[in-house]
C-alpha cells in the first residue's frame, strides 16, 4: 500500500513538473523560426496608473523554453523596440508599462524573426466597468450585476468571486451567456453570516493571433475592477 502511495505522488509531481511552463532560456538564432510560441499578455487593475504588457517568446510550445531575440529578430509594441529582462521564475520576457489615461483603444504587437518576416497582431483594450450596482440586496432572490464593455468573444469570460464571507463563491459568464449581468444565484446568497458581501470581478479576453508561427500563440488580458461592497438583507 506504502509502495502505491509513493507512486501516486511520483506521478502526480512529474505531471504538474511537466504542466508548468518551463523557465530555462535559449537564443531564438539556434531554434528554427516556425517552432516560436508567440504569447502576449496585458494586465490592468482599476485604480492602478500603469497597464502591464508582458511577452514571451517559447520554442516549441507555450511551455517550452524561453527565448531571446537575437538581431535582427525583435519585438515591437506599438512601433516601440522593447528590451528583454529575465528572472530566476519566468525565464526571458520583454515588458513595458503604459499609463492606464490613454491605454484604451487599438494596439500593436510587431514579431521579426531572425529571417526577417514580421508577423503583425493587434488587439483592442476597451473599457470594463460594473452599472447600476444596488447597495443592498436581498438574500431570498437572485440578483444580477450589470456591467458594461464590448462583446464577449470566443473563450472570453468574466469571473465574480467574493472575499472576507464565511462561505466565499464564484460565478462566470461566458460569451454565449445571454445579456450583460452576471446573476449571483439566491442559494449562494442564503448560505452568507455576514451583512455585507466583497464583490471582486475580473474580465478575461483571449484574443487569437492573427499572424502566427506554425506553433501559434495567443494574446490574453486580463481586467480586473475595485472590489465592490454591497449589503445583505434578510
């Protein structure tokens, strides 16, 4: 039984080892071009000044190892040469922050690779913001939190989970959900001791590439708004 267990756990660590993405670091100049991973990623927090936009380059695959773009490959963020850094946890990367004031609209990544094709994808970030949000509800009902933003797409969703309850949740909405409200159902809000409820809710867009390698690649951001406080009502 001993012998068992020892093996579950064995297997259970080499699949999550294998799950994460790896933090090692090439040259793009030693791996063939069609084999890059394009991954780009855009992170706002309402109320932060800056917007982070976080690239990586992977050879064969969104885990494989990190690269660094050797001339004349590079990256360029709206026409912006960025630079690469790296750490001990993520590898290689190239990240830029840009004052959230004028970050709404239209974006664009520019990938060169060493043969010199540029492979061009844009992106729009829009505005995401919670309406009409009631200061108090009633534990008895469901109740829907409205929110206003563009079009959910594809795998897009938006995530409502709570904080500082006793028995926290969450709810999502998809893109193939119906209008835009998220409904807290009435049996998650019956199960609260509490009086007031922390509302945390979070935009997810994953946008596909539009030009891209044979190993593809992705564009995601995320949008996350202030917590919001609402009151229970028995």
């Amino acid at each position: 039984m001993f012998k068992s267990k020892a093996f579950l756990v064995l297997i259970v660590s080499v699949f999550i080892l294998t799950a994460c993405s790896s933090n090692e670091i090439g040259e793009s100049k030693d791996v063939a071009q069609d084999k890059i991973y394009q991954s780009y990623s855009i992170s706002y927090s309402e109320g932060n000044t800056n917007a982070e936009v976080f690239c990586q380059f992977k050879f064969a695959g969104s885990n494989g190892t990190t690269l660094v773009l050797n001339s004349p490959s590079q990256l360029q963020f709206d026409e912006e040469k960025l630079n690469v850094d790296s750490s001990a946890g993520s590898g290689a990367f190239y990240r830029i922050y840009k004052p959230a004031n004028n970050f709404f609209g239209k974006h664009s990544f520019i990938f060169t690779s060493t043969e010199g094709k540029k492979l061009e994808n844009t992106f729009s970030f829009d505005n995401f913001k919670l309406v009409n949000t009631p200061a108090t509800i009633s534990k008895k009902q469901a109740f829907n939190l409205n929110f206003e933003t563009t079009a959910l797409q594809g795998d897009d969703y938006i995530e409502v989970g709570t904080s500082n309850t006793d028995s926290s949740f969450s709810v999502t909405h998809n893109a193939t959900d119906a209008g835009n409200f998220i409904t807290i159902p009435a049996k998650e809000l019956q199960r609260q001791k509490v009086k007031e409820l922390n509302f945390e809710v979070t935009l997810y867009r994953n946008i596909p590439l539009q030009q891209n390698t044979a190993e593809g690649g992705k564009i995601s951001i995320r949008y996350v708004l202030k917590p919001v406080k609402i009151k229970l009502a028995d």
